[in-house]
C-alpha cells in the first residue's frame, strides 16, 4: 500500500472506532466500546505506517539527490 492510502485508512478505522466507542457509550454496551478502541487503534497503527513510509521515502530522496 501507498502512505496515503495507509494514512487514510488509519484515519478511517479512526473515526469508525471513535464512532463505536461513542454508540456502545450510549447503549451501555461495553463489547462495542472494546471494540471500537481497537479499530481506533488499528487506525493510529495504520497511520503511523503510512507516516513512516514518507519519511523513509524522504530520507531516501534526499540521499539520492532527488530533493
């Protein structure tokens, strides 16, 4: 995958997660509040990938001269 696209689905299993985290909250349940931090964080882990593919990716232009 790309860092954008792994950057914009860490964003969206983000606010899903958030999404279920605020809905089991209301509803009192609490498997759907487990369930929607780990999607929340699935997503930061999927972000912080894409973020780290751009900064490789920068290192790696700046050592060959393309930037």
């Amino acid at each position: 995958m790309s860092s954008t696209t792994d950057k914009l689905k860490g964003f969206a299993n983000e606010a899903a997660g958030n999404v279920k985290q605020a809905a089991g909250k209301i509803t009192g349940n609490d498997g759907l509040v487990v369930e929607g931090k780990a999607q929340e964080l699935k997503g930061e882990a999927q972000r912080t990938v894409g973020e780290a593919k751009d900064g490789v990716s920068s290192l790696v232009d700046k050592a060959t001269g393309k930037r």
